[in-house]
C-alpha cells in the first residue's frame, strides 16, 4: 500500500466517523413540526422566469424524483438560481423530497449500496466488513432514518452547477453522485479549482441560509435539525420527516422517525446481493 493510499482510507475513515457523530446529533435534536406546505420547484422557476435543471432520472427502481419542498424553502432555492443565472451559472436540482419509500430504497439501490460497500471493504483491508460497520457508513451516505434524512423532511436539496452559455459542468471535483474520499466538501483529494468551485457555490446557497452537509459536496438544507446544529442554533427546528399527501398538500409528521428504514437484517440481505452482483466483475 503507498503512503498516498494510507492517507485516503485514514481519511475516509476519519470523515465517515466526524459524520457518524453528527448522525447521533440529529437523532436527539428536538423539533417541533411546523406543517408548512409543499412547493413546486419547477413551477415556482417558472413563474419566477429563472431557468434551471431538473434531473429527469429515476431515484429508485421506477420512482420519479419530486421536485417539491417547503414552500418558503422553494421560493429561497429560485431566488438563490436568479443570482447563479446573473453570474452565467444554472442550478440543477438533482433531488428534492423523498418519501420514506424513496429514501428506503435509495439506500438498496445498487448503484448507490455497492459503492458504499466496496469503500467498506476498502477500509477494512480488502475483507467484508461486518454489517455493523456497513450500516454505520451507510447511514452518514445516504440517511436510513427517518429523523436524520432532510430529503425526508422537505427541507433539502441535492444540487448541481452547469455554465449558462457552454452547459459545461461547474466541476466540483465528480459528477453527481460520487461516493468516496472525494466527496466530503473540503477533501484534499480534489483539485485546488475543483474546491475553489465548491465553495464558491457552497457561498451562494450558504447566503440564504441553506448548510452544506460537510461529507457531501452535493447537499444542502434549512430549518431542519442539520441545518441548526450546523448554525448552533440550540432551538427546536421547526421541519421533520413527513408524509405529504400531493392532492391536499398536507403534511403529517412521520409516526416512528426513529425506526430504521432497513434493518440490520435486510442490510446483511443487501451485503450478501452486491457481493453475488461482483462476483461475475471478478471472475
């Protein structure tokens, strides 16, 4: 192993950690659920007459993404793609809400859990890890419990940057959605524009309040419990997880946000499909 591989696994593991403890932070903030309704993002673009991107793939298996929100939220986003459209930049939103079937799922999604997976087993020398330490990294990647995931809460955004002329990508280092030592904001991994990039975006959001997640490049959010620990704002957040209901645009907390979406047993299930899905790659 090179100095250089030493260094990456020792800072994957050390950023998997700082986020882990972040996780334990989220599951005791406290928050009183406010109700606030659902936004389009497209739409309120639209009307707003600021041009911007919405991924057209699908989340999981054949679920369509939701591009929805809270409404204040949504009207901060459109503002917030105004001011990139005058700087000759367009957002894309990658991800909105998710319901819990979504976030679910995401979690089991091939792409995503074999990823995770395979810097798992990076870490741990080349062998499976135990399904403790999967869980444990998979948790800080993509969020496994309701009270932890603000896609959940409709109060976050994945995103992404293109120029307006070229519609070359802003680079930030990796396409959306990458899973390695690269992809926490501030990795030394990336090069010097590819980080001046990220923060240059990372200002723009930050300016109307929405936080980045520090272990995703990618990722930010307001008024929920990240986005006040992360501001050190001790008061109750005032957006959960939520079941939202389309028709009557209601929002109903979440009744267990405390209860994993996929135990440890369907993650030791999920462990033992990526190993069967690698074995043709390796023969």
């Amino acid at each position: 192993m090179t100095n250089d591989d030493k260094a990456r696994r020792a800072y994957w593991a050390e950023q998997m950690e700082q986020g882990y403890a972040m996780v334990e932070k989220l599951l005791a903030f406290p928050v009183e659920e406010c109700g606030e309704p659902f936004a389009s993002l497209p739409e309120t673009a639209a009307d707003a007459g600021v041009e911007m991107l919405f991924s057209t793939t699908k989340i999981a298996g054949n679920l369509d993404r939701i591009y929805f929100m809270r409404e204040s939220l949504a009207h901060e986003v459109v503002e917030i793609g105004r001011e990139m459209n005058e700087r000759g930049w367009v957002l894309k939103i990658e991800e909105g809400f998710r319901t819990l079937e979504m976030q679910g799922g995401l979690v089991r999604k091939p792409e995503v859990f074999d990823a995770i997976l395979r810097k798992c087993i990076w870490e741990n020398g080349g062998e499976i890890p135990p399904v403790e330490m999967v869980t444990r990294r998979a948790i800080v990647m993509v969020a496994n419990i309701p009270k932890i995931g603000s896609h959940m809460s409709g109060s976050a955004i994945d995103i992404s940057v293109f120029q307006r002329d070229s519609g070359d990508e802003v680079w930030r280092g990796n396409a959306y959605l990458e899973i390695s030592e690269r992809t926490p904001m501030r990795s030394p991994f990336i090069a010097p524009q590819d980080l001046e990039n990220r923060l240059a975006i990372t200002a723009m959001m930050e300016a109307h309040g929405f936080m980045h997640f520090p272990f995703e490049f990618w990722h930010y959010n307001k008024g929920d419990a990240g986005g006040h620990i992360l501001t050190g704002n001790p008061a109750p957040c005032r957006y959960g997880p939520v079941h939202w209901d389309p028709q009557t645009n209601e929002v109903t907390p979440v009744t267990d946000p405390m209860d994993p979406l996929n135990p440890l047993p369907v993650m030791d299930r999920e462990i033992a499909a990526a190993m069967e899905r690698a074995a043709p790659a390796a023969s």
